[in-house]
C-alpha cells in the first residue's frame, strides 16, 4: 500500500518537499509568534507564508519570467540566431584553422532551441502547480508542528540519541542546499553584474539572471556564461572586451565563490562536491529545476541515514588498516 500511495502521489513529491523546506526554515519563527507573542496559529503561519512568497518566491519568479521571455524571442528568431552562429563560426574556422561549427550542428542547435520552449513552459506549469501544492502542506505544518514533530520523535524507530542527530542534521542540510546553494549563487550573480555593466555587456540584467542560475550548477558553476560570452566577443573583433570579461570572470567571479562559501561555513553544512553532482544530475532527471535543490539534499539525507542505520544496528566495526597492519608488524596476526 505504501509503494501503491506514494506512486499515485509521486507528481506532488516537489510541493511536499519544498514544504518540508520551507517548514524547517520558517519553524522557529512560528513558534516564536505563536508561543512568546501569543499569535494565533493561523495568522502567524499565514504571515509567514506570505512573507516567504514576497522575499523568495516573487523575486525569483521576476527572473524565470525575464528569462523566459528571452528564450521565447530566440526561439522566435532562431534563423536570426543561426545566421549569427554561422558567422561566428566562419571567424572561429579563420582563427582556429578548422570547422568548428558543422552545418548538422547548427542544425541541431537550431532544433533544439526550438522545441526548448514548449517544454520549458510545461515545467514552468509543473513548477506553479508545486508551489500551490507546497503551501497547502506548508500552512497545516506550520500550524501543527509541534503536535507533527512530537509524533514523529514518538514513533520514528530509532534510538534517542539518534533522532535528536537527524533532526538537527537535517535542519543543518535543508539550510545548506535551499538557502546556501541560491544564495552564493546570488553573490556570483552580482558579482558577474559588477562586470558586464564595467566592460559594457549589452543586456547585464539578463545574463545576471542567466548567471545565477548556471552558477548553481557543479564543476561549470558561473562559466557556463562568462567563458562562452567572453570567446565571442574575441570572435566578433572586441578583443579587449572578451579578454576583459574572460580575466574578470575567472579572477573574480570565481574567487567570489570560494569566498562567499568560506564566509558561510560556520552558518551552513560544508556539502561535498560529488554529493551536488550525483544530486544535481538524479533531482534534476525527477524534478526539473528544482531538483538543483533537492537532488543534493536527498542524497545528503540518504548517506546520514546510512550512518544512523550503522550507528543503531551495526556493533563492532573493522579496525583501519593502519591499525591492522601495525597490529600484524608486531607479530599479533589476528586473522588466525
């Protein structure tokens, strides 16, 4: 019954995720209005659901709108966009001495920026029906949640000790991927904005949004955007701009990175890369977008409820390998 409820729910995962989400963020808040400032439950969990839809939701909703727009105007225009790739490939093929760009591949770009669009909308759709999804969950969370959470520590089937740990680790997880990750990629954003309104990029705001969002991505990050914007503008005759772009992106925007998660790492959990990566590439495959999100901050919760399950069942563990070796040299063979 359970693989039977949850298959017939799996479309409302994300909105029962991102309320989760939401929930661990807007908690001591709740019971602060509720519990010091006498607030009645309901207003208090409204407020704050309005209030998360006002700073997070809408802005971020402006960006993927501006976005969207864009790539509508390219998918309307791709002959125009293909036309420019075309020259820009004939000053590539000068410079570099080979075909760079083959006609099948501008073919293929030109295919594939057109049906871009119409899937795009669909997971915009998908997405809006998570959000409403979400915050009818969130709102009985929040009102329930110190009943919810004293059920839950009744009934997880876990030791004591173990459930204090994953309730704090994943308070520290969920902090990490759905406030850490957007927000450094927030700071990379700006920082790349800084740069295209120095060196004179047409439309900044626009790959500022491009560049927020790609900086959210493992190993590429902030590139995706400044190394390819940076080699056409060398190719189009603006040396100076593409050289100026590629130096300030690399030295600058990529430095900000390990500055901004340096400076956060005594507020977030330091998540380590090949986490983000298996993340990004599974919650992306079941999510959409926002599995850039959830992709890492599952596969965070599956490995500590691995140690939590070796932590509760498993007793004795095997000694290192420099202890069994040190062990052996001394003659103490404990394998007999």
């Amino acid at each position: 019954m359970t693989i039977l409820l949850f298959l017939e729910t799996y479309t409302y995962f994300p909105g029962f995720l991102g309320a989760v989400t939401f929930y661990v963020i807007c908690r001591k808040y709740m019971f602060r209005l509720n519990e010091q400032k006498k607030w009645n439950k309901s207003l208090a969990a409204s407020v704050l659901i309005i209030l998360s839809f006002l700073i997070i939701l809408l802005p971020v909703g402006m960006l993927i709108n501006l976005l969207t727009s864009r790539i509508a105007y390219a998918a309307n225009h791709s002959g125009d966009l293909i036309n420019s790739l075309k020259g820009l490939s004939a000053q590539l093929d000068e410079y570099l001495g080979f075909n760079f760009i083959t006609p099948a591949r501008l073919q293929n770009i030109q295919e594939t920026v057109t049906s871009f669009v119409p899937r795009f909308l669909g997971a915009t759709f998908n997405t809006l029906t998570a959000i409403a999804i979400m915050y009818f969950i969130l709102y009985f969370m929040l009102v329930n949640g110190r009943k919810m959470e004293s059920i839950l520590y009744e009934y997880i089937p876990l030791k004591d000790e173990n459930v204090d740990r994953l309730g704090k680790e994943f308070n520290t997880l969920v902090i990490a991927n759905a406030v850490g990750i957007p927000l450094i990629a927030i700071v990379q954003g700006v920082v790349a904005l800084v740069g295209y309104l120095i060196f004179g990029v047409p439309q900044p705001v626009f790959w500022f949004v491009v560049t927020c969002f790609t900086a959210m991505l493992p190993i590429v990050g902030a590139a995706a955007v400044y190394v390819p914007m940076g080699v056409y503008l060398l190719a189009i005759g603006n040396t100076w701009q593409g050289i100026a772009i590629l130096v300030y992106g690399f030295g600058v925007v990529g430095i900000s990175d390990n500055i901004s998660r340096f400076l956060l790492a005594k507020k977030i959990a330091d998540v380590h890369p090949l986490i983000t990566i298996i993340g990004v590439i599974i919650g992306v495959n079941l999510f959409g977008f926002i599995g850039l999100i959830f992709g890492p901050l599952l596969i965070s919760m599956y490995i500590l409820l691995l140690d939590i399950y070796s932590n509760e069942f498993i007793v004795k563990r095997r000694e290192s390998p420099k202890t069994y070796y040190k062990r052996k040299d001394e003659g103490n063979d404990y394998l007999k």
